[in-house]
C-alpha cells in the first residue's frame, strides 16, 4: 500500500468516526420551554397552511379534501395561539 493510499484509508476512517460517532454531551443540550414548543408548531402548521394552499393552486387536491385539511390545520393553529395566550397571561 502506497503513502498516499494509507493517507486517504487513515483520512476516511477518520472521517467516518466524526460523522457517526455518537453525541456524548447531552447536559449542554437547551431545554426546551412549553411556549417555544408552542412557537415551533405553530410555524411548523403556518408553513403546512402555505404549502397545502399552494398544491390545492396547484391541482393536487380536490377542493373537498383541501377545504377539510385546512380546516384542520386552523383549528389547530387555533389551539396553539390560544395555550400561548394562556401562557402570556400567567
């Protein structure tokens, strides 16, 4: 094996043991609070509201199966803005 075939063998399995070794350190990880969950699912069920409009636009759906998606979708949306309201009061 040649010098630079011993180098490229050293640098992927080193580069393998980066990649997949596991993360160790899980106290350094941010607690999540109950209103920054809130936060992140109620961008997460906006951006499903944009999506879904765009691909009924688009012909994927039947106006049926849109109109009961979305509907869904916002009363969810409606859930979350209103634990977040509760929430800030407290």
């Amino acid at each position: 094996m040649t010098t630079g075939a011993l180098a490229a063998l050293l640098f992927a399995v080193a580069l393998f043991l980066y990649v997949f070794a596991p993360v160790r350190d899980f106290a350094r990880g941010k607690t999540k609070s109950r209103a920054d969950y809130l936060r992140e699912r109620k961008d997460v069920v906006y951006e499903n509201l944009r999506d879904l409009t765009f691909e009924f636009k688009a012909g994927k759906f039947p106006e049926a199966d849109y109109l009961a998606m979305r509907d869904s979708l916002e009363a969810e949306a409606a859930t979350i803005i209103a634990e977040m309201e509760n929430l800030e009061r407290v």
